[in-house]
C-alpha cells in the first residue's frame, strides 16, 4: 500500500489534480459533506497539502510542521 501511495504522489500530474481539487471550495464542501469522513480522494487532498510549497509559507499552519502525524490524517 505504501508504495502505490508514494508512487501516486510523486507523479506530477496526480499531485496538481489533488491541488486543483483543494483549492476548489465547492469541490471540497461536497467531499467532506459526505458525512462519515471516509472520503479517501478528501484524505489525498489532505495528505497533498503537507506537500504543497503554498501552504508551507505559513509557519503557524498546521500544513507547516516539521513533523507530520500519519495516523492522525487517517
């Protein structure tokens, strides 16, 4: 499972789409509105922003930490 995730991430192209789709409000609203919080294309997004050189400029975001928690994103 590891692998196909890091290889899922590390391809350009799936990495901007899970960008694209969590910047996108209303995209989001309708992910998370879901309900039960298994959404696994919402935990990608999630787990992409960790990523994301935009939301590692700002040093109070919880985006930001140096160390990340694996368990607590899903």
């Amino acid at each position: 499972m590891n692998v196909c995730l890091q290889s899922l991430l590390s391809s350009p192209a799936f990495f901007n789409m899970l960008i694209a789709i969590g910047s996108n409000k209303e995209i989001m609203q309708e992910l998370n509105k879901s309900g039960d919080g298994q959404n696994l294309l919402a935990k990608f997004v999630h787990l992409a922003r960790f990523f994301n050189p935009r939301d590692q400029l700002d040093s109070s975001s919880i985006f930001a930490a140096r160390t990340v928690n694996a368990e607590k994103i899903f």
